[in-house]
C-alpha cells in the first residue's frame, strides 16, 4: 500500500472511530444486538443518554416505569418475535406522585410526559402503547389530581401516531381524573398531530387539547376512542384549540363523543352509542359529513356562529340538534335526519330550511323534549 493511500485508510478508520452518537441506533429491551446499536435496559435511561433528534426503538415487552422527556426524540415501538406491543405500564416504585400541573390548574401524574423541550424540537411516538391499570391514587372533588397517559405540556409538539392509551382510570366515589391522551397549550406555539391511535377504558375523556391562546394547533385524526367517561361525565374527544378533528371513530361513550370551543373542523367522523354526539360553542367552527346514530341528543349548539352542513343523523331517542342559550346564529344546511322523535329543539328563530327528514315525528321540539 502506497503511502498516499495509507494516509487515506487511516482517515477513513479514523472518522469512523469518531462518528458521532447520533449515526449509531438506540435500542430497549434487547431484541435488537450488534456493534451499531446502542442497548438500554430502561426507556428512561435511553431518554436521558441520547442525543437531540435520535429515534430510540423499544422491543416489544412491558415497561413500568414513568418517562419524562425533554428534549427532540421519537420513541417507536417494534415488534420481537411473535409479540407486537411495547407497553409502558405502572411505575415499579409504586410512586404514583404527580409529575406536572396543568395550565388549567389540576397537578397530573403523567406515565410520559413531555415538557420543556430543549433544544427546540418536536418528540414524537410511535407503536407503542401505554396502559394505567393499576395507577388507582384518590381523586377528591376538590382539587383532585389526574392521571394521564400521554401529556404534552405547553409549548411542546410532536406526533402520536399508532398509540394505544388504555385504563387510565384513577376513578374514586367523588368522581373520575383518568385522561388518555391530553395536549395543553398556555404560551408560545404548539402542534401536536394524534392519529391513528387506540384510546379506550378512559375515567374522563379519551382526547384532550386545550390552549389559552391561539398561537397553537391539534390535529385528531382517524382514532378509535371507545369506553371513555368511564367514572364521570368526560367526553370521546374534547378539543378547545384551533385545529381539526377528523375522520375518527368515537362509541360507547355514556356523555359526549366530541366537544369543542375553539376555531374547528370537524369532518368525517363516525359517533354512535352514547347520549350527545357534539356539543360545540363558539364561531368559526364548521361540522361537515360526520355520521351520527343511536344517541340522544346529535348535536348541541351552545352558542356562537358555526356552520353545520351535510351531516347524516339516524336514530336519535331526543332531537337531531338542538340549539341552546338562544343559539340561532348557526347555519344548517344539506343535513339527512332520519328516525327521531324531534328534528329540532328550542329553536327561537326561523326553521333551517334546505335540510332532509325522513322518518321524523315532530319537526320542532322544546326543553322539555330536547336539553
């Protein structure tokens, strides 16, 4: 070898002696071994090592441990033999203590938070699920701690993308303060995109976003949320941001799939199995071609200017919408309501005109009828 070409070699072994962390792979659980990889016995212990902007995979296995992170990462879950799930369980150590307080007041024990994010950055998950049972602290009446199995605190982003939140529960006499997944925003900007995730077995309400500001936006799309509410009155989804809720599937709630009071869309969604679909207030909102059955109640109007249009509504026990307050500024148009007692209720303005009933037994109703 040429002594131009040994300096070459040598360079080349040296650059590689040298690489930098971030061009190796990062790995809990051991089911992934080898001189490019990184292994962690704990998701946290990996959280804490590895550099801003790193994809740490987790093998399929249980986890119990409770995860803050604050700086840019993606935690992605991967399969191991024939099992498909990394699943973060209750904390080992049995301390159940919250971990952060959220803008709207109540302190949270969150099993993975993310907060203070530095350097800026988003942290997103992927395929991995995180389950409650077990995380059963007191939640009394008065200032009642919650429980909440992914929480993005304010100023943070990210993605939730195949996630499955489950039993986050922490249910007591007095009441319910289990969140799934909840998305909060009190200063700076935030955007934070959850789709195609699991939430279900939820005490209050499956997916929370809220802001009060609106320097932020939350986008739900295609999740499956069922049994949320479970100890109270907590909503499917419940979104007090500007953003979209679209394209998700929310049943078997025994409150309300969807609410919302922040500039909205919402579009696509399928609700049926539980007693309001939406109850939404404020302007700028607009609910579009969302499919609603079996309920009570299709949807409230609290207040405001929203639009509601092409909605298809079947089988309601009470009205298709009922507009509450003397909320009559809203626009309805191009909506099929089928099989209801009452089409409208406490209307104190003119009918909806360019709307399609089939099936309907009074056209008007009132607070007796209809809340």
């Amino acid at each position: 070898m040429s002594r131009h070409l040994a300096w070459i070699f040598l360079g080349v072994m040296t650059l590689a002696a040298s690489a930098p962390l971030e061009a190796l792979n990062y790995e809990v659980g051991g089911c992934r071994t080898g001189s490019t990889y990184v292994n962690f016995a704990t998701i946290s212990a990996a959280v804490s090592a590895v550099p801003a902007g790193a994809t740490i995979l987790i093998c399929a296995g249980v986890y119990p441990e409770q995860v803050t992170i604050t700086h840019p990462l993606t935690l992605k879950g991967i399969p191991s033999g024939n099992a498909n799930r990394a699943v973060i369980v209750a904390s080992a150590n049995g301390n159940f203590a919250p971990n952060v307080t959220s803008i709207n007041g109540p302190p949270f024990y969150a099993q993975i938070l993310i907060e203070n994010v530095t350097p800026a950055g988003v942290v997103n998950l992927t395929g991995i699920t995180i389950d409650g049972n077990g995380i059963n602290f007191d939640c009394p009446s008065l200032s009642p701690q919650h429980l909440a199995g992914v929480f993005y605190a304010s100023g943070t982003s990210g993605t939730v993308n195949q996630v499955t939140a489950r039993n986050q529960l922490s249910t007591s006499a007095s009441g319910a303060c289990g969140e799934g997944i909840w998305a909060e925003n009190g200063a700076g900007t935030q955007t934070v995109n959850i789709t195609n995730s699991s939430v279900r077995n939820i005490g209050d309400s499956g997916i929370t976003a809220t802001s009060s500001n609106s320097s932020g936006s939350v986008a739900i799309k295609t999740n499956f949320v069922i049994d949320t509410g479970v100890g109270f009155t907590g909503a499917g989804i419940a979104d007090f941001s500007a953003g979209q809720v679209s394209g998700n599937v929310v049943t078997h709630n025994p409150t309300t799939a969807i609410i919302t009071g922040g500039p909205m869309t919402m579009q696509g969604n399928t609700v049926a199995d539980l007693t309001w679909a939406f109850d939404i207030s404020g302007s700028d909102i607009t609910v579009q071609s969302n499919y609603i059955s079996n309920v009570q109640v299709g949807i409230a109007i609290e207040g405001g200017s929203p639009i509601v249009k092409s909605n298809t509504i079947t089988h309601t026990s009470g009205c298709a919408l009922t507009f509450r307050y003397n909320s009559n500024n809203a626009t309805i148009t191009g909506n099929h309501i089928n099989d209801s007692p009452y089409a409208f209720a406490n209307l104190s303005g003119p009918l909806p005109s360019h709307n399609v009933l089939f099936n309907v037994d009074s056209v008007q109703g009132s607070t007796t009828t209809c809340p």
